[in-house]
C-alpha cells in the first residue's frame, strides 16, 4: 500500500492537503532511528558514512550558492573556534557549529535539517569516541582550508578537502 505524503505527516488514511507540520518540518515522517537506537561502534560508523554522503553535497553546493554574509560567519567561527584550542570540551562543539553552519550556507533546508538530525545522534558518541585521541587537534586547519576554498567558490576543491577532513574523522571512529 502506497501512503501520500499527508498520510506520513498526518499519520492518517484520508488523502488531502499536505499538513502545515510536514511542510515546516518534512523529515518529521521520518523514524528518529538516529536518536533512538543506542550508539555502537557500529551505528557510529553507518552515521558517518552519512554525513559524508550529505556534507559532500552540501559543501558543493555552498561553493556557489553561499551568500557573502554566511561565508562571513563561517569565517567568524572558524576565527572564534581558534580560541578554544586546546580546550576540546568548546572546541567540539565550536567545530560542530562550523559544520552545521556549512551545510547551512548551501541553502538546501532538507540537507540541512537532516545534518542537524545526525549531528544530534552522534554528538555525545563523539564526545566519548574521541576524547583521548585529540581528535580536534587538526580540525582548524582543516576547516581553514574548507574556509579557503569556499571564498574560493572551488567546489571541486571544497568538496576534496572536506571528505578528507571527514574521512580522518571515520579513521578515528574505527579505533573506538
């Protein structure tokens, strides 16, 4: 049986008009499987191969369609994460700031609404997973360089920088 998309909002059998609830929050039909399975190892991993998946097209997408005011605010989070060096219980969440604020500047509401969801799931996972292995200690520049090639509007560039970023990222998961 085929349900519409009012149907996965509404949670009703009756076809109509698609909800003001679905329209304000479309992955709401969504199961919160990322929120309500507890973190493994495993479940870990699948959710970064995700946000690799979803960064790699956001942060193509923000190389042309970022507006000057976000590439600013990326560039005033970065210069503020600077100040947490050193201090992984700010810095984390500074870098995640910088990511979600990343994806946001590639004006895409359901990419964006999705990384918030994943970010959500695996924040305190990350927090446990990565705490003894300095996993923040080249992330500013990392993103300095995402920065970089951003202001560049080279989104081959953005794009090659941030799976490699994110990959080193998987690379420290595995040894969770």
């Amino acid at each position: 049986m085929r349900h519409t998309s009012n149907e996965m909002a509404t949670g009703q059998g009756s076809v109509g008009t698609v909800s003001d609830s679905f329209l304000h929050d479309p992955l709401r039909w969504i199961p919160d499987v990322l929120l309500d399975v507890p973190m493994s190892k495993s479940r870990l991993l699948d959710l970064l191969s995700v946000r690799v998946e979803v960064e790699m097209a956001a942060v193509e997408l923000a190389a042309t369609r970022a507006s000057d005011s976000q590439l600013a605010d990326l560039q005033r989070l970065h210069a503020a994460a600077r100040a947490h060096h050193g201090d992984d219980f700010r810095l984390g969440p500074a870098n995640r700031q910088f990511h979600l604020e990343l994806v946001r500047s590639a004006d895409n509401d359901l990419l964006y609404m999705l990384m918030e969801k994943m970010v959500s799931a695996i924040e305190d996972a990350e927090q446990r997973a990565f705490s003894d292995l300095s996993m923040h200690a080249n992330d500013h520049d990392d993103h300095g360089q995402i920065l970089q090639a951003l202001l560049l509007r080279d989104a081959s560039a953005v794009r090659d920088l941030m799976r490699s970023h994110l990959e080193r990222v998987h690379t420290l998961a595995l040894e969770w």
